[in-house]
C-alpha cells in the first residue's frame, strides 16, 4: 500500500493504491507520490528492547473545535473495510477449524482433540465482538451524519435571515435561534468526532530498518523522529558491516487519528554539531486499516535513494476495549500458534462502557422520534 503527500494540513490530494509498498512523499505539492515495492533490509536490535506505548488517548483528549466531515467519511469508508476484512480472515479460519473438526468425527480412527473446539470457541466470541464493534462504529457515524443534516439547515437558514432584511423583531429572533442550532449541532458534530477516533484501535508499528542501495555505509547513524498528532517517537541507529543495522527502539504503538497525517523525518548524524536532514515528509494513514500486518516502504527523499521499512500491524481494539492481544492476526499457520491470538478473547457480556453507549444512542433515538433533536 501507500502514503501519500500531504501538501496542506488536513488536506486529501492524492488517492491510496492498494499495494505491498508504503510511498512516502515529500512535503512539497508538485512532486508526485511512487508506489514501491516490498523489500527486508537485515536488521538487528539490542537487547533489552520492548514495545514502546505512547498513549495520547484521543478519546480522553478535548475534541476538536471544528469538524471535518469530508475527512471523517474517508476515515469511516477505509475503517469499514478494514473492519469486513478482519471479519473475513477469522470466519476462514473458523471455518478451518470446523473442517478439522468434521474431518476428525468421520474418521473413527482419529481423536477430536478439545483445543480444537475451545479454539472454535474462542473464534466464535472473537467474531461477535468484532460484529459489535461494527456496529457500535455504524451508530455513530449515522448519529454523526444527522448532526451534519441538521447543522447544514440551520447553516442555510443563517444565510438566508442574514440577507434578508433584519429589521423586524421575528427575524431578529429567527436569526438568534439558527445561530443558537448550528452552534449545537457543529458542538454534537465534533463531539461525535471524537468519540468515532476512539473506536479505531491501535498502529503497531515495527521498525525494519532502512534500505539505500549505495547510500548506506558501515559507520553511518541515522535518528528517525515519526510525529502522530501528540504521539512521538524517536529512535536511533547505526549501519554495522554486512549491512547489518542496530536500533535502540523496536517497536511503537500509535492510535490511530481522523484529520492527523504521520509525518516522518529521518536525519544523518555526521558528528555532534553536523547533523543533516535526508528527508521529511508527510504520509497518509486510513488505509493501514488492514486485516493481516503489511510491510510497507516509505521514500524519505525526493530521488527514492532512502527508504524506510515499517511493518504496520492494526488492533481493532485499544488498550481499554481489549487489554489483551487477542485481535491480532498472527502469521503463523499452525493451530497451536493461532490459538495464542483468541485464547484471551473478552467475555460475551458487553462491558459497563458499552452498555452505557447503547444508553444514550437508546435515549438519542426517543429524542429524535419526538422531535426534539
């Protein structure tokens, strides 16, 4: 897959291709983006290195003061896809399993092993927990799109008492009134916003490494600061001989933003007062909503002759859905090893959060019908 540039904030120029490369672009507008593909530069790290956790919850920051609704369908379009495929690659494997499990039945010889109808299981509950979330998903964004209907009116209506002739004390009020709706509903919108962020789960990024043909030296050390809203994430490395490459940090979770773009700036460390920029650039991220992790590639300066590795793996559910990892999709093709990622799938029973959600959309829809929203 791609990035692509970003050539004024919170601005969509370029369309995604669906590829196994990740082409990041510099910041400037008139160079084009370039899809690139795949590759896995030798990368060791040093011991002792963990997963790295910035935590900006977006749910728990203030929500923005102006919506974005163009931004936030693109977002709701990429994620819906993202939340389908996800969907698809744990019905396969259910169905997997089930295979096996038919397969042991008629075959009077074999033992069905009870692993494999606790993975069925476990599957099975991982499943409804994605459909809900989906459905949760669904709920705000048509809450969020009778919000912007309502907004649109009273903005049209502001217009119109605006042209119009203010003179009499009803248009006056009339004109008071709208103003008074479509500052609520702009407030409802961005509140909404906010809430629909939180639901996108999580970025795991892992570092690869860089590739650069010719470009990179034994000696050489690289500083790459990736900035994600309020997130950060700094990291350091150095070029060994046989091209091996060692970092002081492996891994980093990002959660995911509506109007934020991931702007990456890779830096070479000559010495302690020489420090040279390769590239800066600034990529897009809605289409990192993929079921299976991807590796993907980013151009850092404008020949292409530098190019980072990222592996993007994305969680449905954050840290306060699911504490566990069991919404990662291993690679491992074996039962034993796919069974670590639904072992510690949550219980079937919504928790007190999502039941209060159901609350209000229940208490939103009672005042709609009356016609008081």
């Amino acid at each position: 897959m791609s990035l692509s540039v970003r050539p004024q904030r919170r601005v969509l120029v370029t369309k995604i291709n669906r590829s196994q490369s990740f082409a990041g672009v510099n910041s400037s507008a008139d160079r084009p983006f370039r899809n690139l593909s795949p590759f896995t530069p030798t990368v060791s790290r040093k011991t002792g290195s963990r997963v790295s956790r910035m935590f900006s919850m977006s749910h728990k920051s203030p929500p923005p003061k102006v919506p974005q609704p163009n931004r936030l369908d693109e977002v709701y379009e990429a994620l819906k896809k993202g939340l389908t495929a996800y969907l698809e690659v744990h019905q396969l494997e259910l169905e997997k399993l089930s295979t096996q499990i038919r397969e042991s039945k008629r075959n009077s010889r074999l033992v069905t092993s009870p692993l494999l109808f606790q993975q069925v299981k476990s599957i099975e509950r991982f499943l409804r927990r994605l459909e809900f979330h989906a459905s949760k998903i669904d709920e705000l964004y048509e809450a969020y799109c009778i919000q912007r209907r309502l907004r649109d009116g009273a903005h049209n209506m502001v217009k119109a008492y605006s042209t119009g002739s203010p003179g009499s004390r009803e248009a006056r009020e009339s004109l008071a009134e709208a103003s008074k709706g479509y500052k609520e509903y702009t407030e409802n919108m961005c509140l909404l916003e906010n809430e629909l962020e939180s639901q996108l789960g999580e970025f795991h990024i892992r570092m690869k490494g860089l590739a650069g043909f010719a470009r990179l030296c034994a000696g050489d050390q690289y500083e790459i600061f990736m900035k994600y809203g309020r997130q950060r994430w700094k990291l350091r490395g150095r070029i060994e001989v046989n091209s091996k490459q060692v970092w002081d940090s492996e891994e980093m979770v990002f959660l995911p933003l509506v109007t934020e773009f991931l702007s990456i700036k890779v830096t070479e460390l000559k010495s302690l007062a020489n420090h040279v920029v390769v590239g800066n650039v600034s990529c897009e991220t809605k289409d990192l909503f993929a079921a299976l992790p991807q590796v993907v590639a980013v151009d850092i300066n404008d020949l292409g002759t530098l190019k980072l590795s990222l592996e993007v793996t994305w969680n449905p559910f954050d840290k306060d859905d699911q504490p566990s990892a069991a919404s990662t999709v291993n690679k491992a093709s074996t039962v034993n090893k796919r069974f670590s990622t639904y072992n510690q799938s949550p219980p079937d029973t919504p928790s007190l959060r999502e039941q209060a959600f159901y609350v209000s959309v229940h208490q939103a829809g009672l005042l709609r019908r009356h016609g008081r929203w």
